[in-house]
C-alpha cells in the first residue's frame, strides 16, 4: 500500500488517510487521558507538534511512529490503519464510485483510479478479481477497438493473477470468468487449458452437504442448497439445449433448432429458473434469429420486443433496490448488478442494431421504434 511517508512537516500523499490517522491520534491520545503536553514529553517532541499531528498540518517523522504507536497503545499497521486486504463490503464501496465513472463515461477517469486502488492494495487478489470484473462489465462503455482491446487484456491479467489465490471460492470465480473473456477472445485453447486445470468432482459435495443437513434437522440451509443446486441444474440443462441449438444450426437443421430452442424455455418454464435469473430473454432473442431466417417476421418481431421489455422491466424493479425472488425458490434471491438503466438501453440497442435480425426486420416500423424507445432511455 502506498502511503507515501515523507519527512516531518510534509503530507503524506493520501490526504483523506492523513486526515484519519490525525483524528486517530487524538482520539486514543484522549482514551489514554493524556494531554497534549503529556503526549509530547514522552516523545520528546513539542506540544505544538502533537497538535499540528492531530490537525493535520503535519504528520509524524518515520522514526516517531513507533514510539507513537507504543504510547497509543496499539501497533503502528493500527495506528497507520494499514491492511494487506481489503473486506467484500468494502471493495464493493470503492468499486461502486468508479463504476459510476465508467457510467458517465469518464473512461480515462475510471480507469486511472482502478488502477491507483490497485497499487494500493498490490496483493488483494479478490481485489483484482472484482476490478477485473467491472472491466468486463462495462467493455461496452466505448466501442472504440483498441480501448475494448486493452480492457480485455487488462482483465485477464488480473484474473490470471486472481486463479492463482489459495480461497478456492475465489481461484473458481477467476477461472470462470477468465475461462469465458478467452471463449469471447477467440482463444478458444487458452479457455479449454482453464477447463483442464478443473479437478473433476468424484461426488456432488453440495447434494451431499444438503442431505447431511436435512438429517440433522437444519431445514432451512438444507434447502437453501437443494433449491440452489436444482436451479443451476436446470440453468444448465437450458445451456446445454442451446448448445444443441447451435449446433443444429451450424448443419443447417433450423426446425431442430428451433425446437431445441422451445425445450429450453419450456425447461425454464417447468423448474420457474426465469422466476430468478433465466436465460428466456437470451432464448427468444436467439429463436427471433432463426425466425428471421425461416421469413416468420411478425413472430420474431414478437420475440425481440419480449426481449427488451423483459430486461428493462427486470432493471427497472432492481435499480429500486428490490431483489429479485421466486416463491419456488424463496431461500435464493438475486442482487443488482449496479449498472443503470441507461446502460443496459445501450446495450440492448447494440445487440439489436449488430444482431442477425437487423437486416430482415430494419425496414419494419416497429423495430425502429423500439431502437428509438432504447435511444431515448440511453439518453436519460
């Protein structure tokens, strides 16, 4: 963490730091019943430097913060608030402020503070991982190619830092997300070497864990875990219907595809996955494609306005802070992701103007108007 300690009489470069550790001082100088005049002959300092110390017009000498720190009663990393890590809540708090740079644009600005926190905390692999994350989310920001180029390439250096960490939970969530940015890179061998280095699971430790704790009695978290596990069966099950899909189509079988595609939603319909966090509205986006394809216009056209308002609606109710859940699955809940609506306006305006459906459907008045509806909710 850089602090920036300099000599006595000059600030330290973090200033709101140097505003803390002042009023830390004071306070447990106060705790400890001392005077200022107390604190300052035990050090053999003056007393108006004890109380420049306090003031923040100056800042301690490297060689007086142990003696300090001894007479505070608490260690010098305490006293300078100094952390090898920082807490979740509190990488959520800083990420959010530059977040809201990357919303309004302010790219260099966003990007340059990432970084600072960074080198601020050069060991805080979650840290990386979460960084590396909003990154991710915010690629779209600008449509520039080198800028998206050094966003990605920015991101996978830290994750390929933030696999390496020892918190298994975490070392996943990096190979995940790095395993996917690589799929989205083209570097399709680079994502399978990832896959490789997954151990490959003898049990279900988590159906395992869940009946364990159905016989001990403990009903709630026991179905929490069997409610999680039969969602992300399900959601992989729809995944794996759309890979189908795909593959179908790579063939040039659109009535497989299209039926693999009504599996999958009737999949999510049955086990109520979109109730959460389904894939429906990704599912009618790829069917209005294969419409378009098959000339059944009015249909796709059907399929993408459900799109759209499907994910505006679901922004709309998470933007007011609600979570997102399902009376079938009342242990789960999902969060906000953070971004804002005008955000998601333009990326779904992008998706359908860059889609396989805009050459069949860009003639029609209805899709203009839902680009134009998109337009102007970016432009809120």
């Amino acid at each position: 963490m850089v602090l920036g300690l300099k000599t006595e009489g000059r600030l330290w470069e973090n200033e709101e730091r140097t505003m803390e550790i002042g009023k830390r001082i004071q306070r447990l100088r106060r705790e400890k019943k001392l005077t200022q005049e107390q604190l300052a002959a035990a050090l053999g300092v003056t007393s108006a430097a004890v109380s420049k110390w306090e003031t923040n017009a100056a800042m301690p000498d490297v060689a007086m913060l142990c003696p300090l720190a001894r007479m505070l009663g608490i260690t010098v990393d305490e006293l300078l608030d100094f952390r090898p890590a920082l807490e979740q809540e509190e990488i959520n708090a800083l990420l959010e402020d530059r977040r809201k740079l990357f919303e309004e644009k302010r790219l260099e600005e966003a990007g340059t503070s990432c970084e600072a926190l960074l080198r601020e905390y050069p060991s805080d692999l979650r840290l990386k991982c979460a960084v590396a994350g909003l990154y991710i989310m915010y690629l779209t920001a600008s449509l520039e190619e080198a800028w998206m180029e050094e966003q990605t390439a920015r991101a996978a250096a830290l994750l390929e830092q933030s696999r390496e960490s020892t918190d298994s939970g975490l070392a996943a969530s990096a190979r995940n997300m790095l395993m996917n940015l690589y799929v989205m890179q083209g570097e399709l061998d680079k994502a399978l070497a990832i896959l490789d280095e997954e151990p490959e699971a003898k049990i279900n430790a988590e159906m395992a864990r869940a009946n364990i704790l159905l016989r001990k009695g403990e009903l709630d978290e026991a179905e929490k875990r069997y409610q999680t596990g039969l969602w992300l069966a399900a959601r992989d099950a729809a995944m794996n219907l759309i890979g189908l899909h795909h593959t179908a189509l790579r063939r040039g079988n659109k009535e497989t595809a299209l039926e693999l595609l009504e599996q999958a939603m009737e999949v999510e319909r049955v086990l109520r996955v979109d109730e959460l966090d389904g894939g429906a509205g990704s599912l009618r986006l790829l069917r209005a494609e294969v419409l378009c394809q098959e000339g059944r216009l009015a249909e796709a056209m059907e399929d993408l306005t459900g799109y759209v308002e499907g994910n505006l609606a679901r922004w709309a109710k998470m933007s007011r802070g609600d979570e997102i859940r399902s009376a079938f699955y009342d242990k789960l809940n999902v969060r906000a992701s953070g971004i804002s609506t005008a955000y998601l306006a333009r990326n779904l305006r992008t998706v359908l103007e860059q889609g396989e459906a805009a050459g069949a459907l860009g003639d029609r008045e209805d899709f203009r108007a839902l680009l134009a509806r998109l337009a102007e909710l970016e432009a809120k």
